[in-house]
C-alpha cells in the first residue's frame, strides 16, 4: 500500500489492484486487467463488488517484465 498527497497536503492511503470489469470516470474507461492505484476505499468497494482484486507490488514488477 501506498500513500499520496491530496490537493489538501494530506496523505490518503492507495491500494494497486488488477481490474476484473471495466471502470469508467469523469477520464474514461479503462479494460479488464489494467494494474491501477486507487484510493483504499475506493479499492475496497471494487474488491467487495468482484469488479477487482488487490495485487502486490512483486506480482505488477512480474508482469511488467514478462
């Protein structure tokens, strides 16, 4: 788990996490297994639906040298 400064200076907690249905926003969409860090309750509430699974960092170094 990471952290990142918000606009306010204040650290929220992230979470990478493999995507297992597409997430759509306000930046548009991304597919099936795209490795993203999101918020942890964000990351939380995709993991509860089904619609994502959490990774850990070796697992994403791993496939980004395959």
């Amino acid at each position: 788990m990471a952290t990142k400064n918000n606009g306010d200076g204040e650290a929220v907690a992230r979470k990478r996490v493999k995507l297992l249905a597409y997430l759509s926003g306000k930046d548009g969409s991304l597919p099936p297994s795209s490795v993203v860090d999101l918020d942890e309750e964000e990351a939380a509430r995709l993991i509860g639906l089904g619609a994502a699974v959490e990774v850990e960092e070796a697992e994403t170094d791993e496939e980004q040298k395959g």
